[in-house]
C-alpha cells in the first residue's frame, strides 16, 4: 500500500514548480500501518510558501483516495530544511538543473 500511497503523491504539484512533489523531495517520509492508517511528513520550500494551506490538504487528499486508506495524517516539519539537493535527478532534469 506504501507504494499506491506514493504513487497518489506523486500527482500532487507545488503550483509555482511544474515538478511533483514526491520528486522535489518535499515528502519525508510515508509510514503506512497495518490497519491501512497513513502518516505523511512532509516539508515546504520556504515557510512561506504561498501553498502552505492547500499543499498539505491536497496529500492528504490524495492518500485518503487509496483504495485500503482508513486514515491519514500529515504532519509538516522544518527540520532538514528543504533544499534543491533533496530533489531527484529527473526533477532537476526537468527544471534544466543537470
């Protein structure tokens, strides 16, 4: 189920970078139990991303759409900072950065 949950991510969008989420490293880490209860941590670009407010309802959103899903919760952390070398290399590929 990790990986459908994953999958669902990764058609999330930052609305300023045309790259997934889940590729700009922004997702942490997804923790799925055996009762199908979802935990999502997850980060931001700067703390004032102006998607601060609809990014995370939209991960939530989409876990919650996985077939098996019971609950999800999202937790937004600070710690590491987000910064472009967490991004993968397709990412990077995409915004010209390789």
């Amino acid at each position: 189920m990790e990986g459908r949950v994953i999958e669902a991510l990764q058609t999330c969008y930052d609305p300023e970078v045309p790259v997934n989420i889940y590729e700009m490293g922004l997702i942490y880490g997804v923790e799925v139990d055996p009762l199908g209860n979802v935990s999502v941590s997850m980060t931001l670009t700067a703390p004032n991303c102006p998607a601060a407010q609809s990014l995370p309802m939209e991960v939530e959103e989409k876990a919650r759409s996985v077939d098996g899903v019971k609950d999800v919760h999202v937790e937004i952390v600070w710690e590491p900072p987000w910064d472009p070398s967490r991004m993968s290399d397709a990412a990077k590929l995409q915004l010209g950065m390789l």
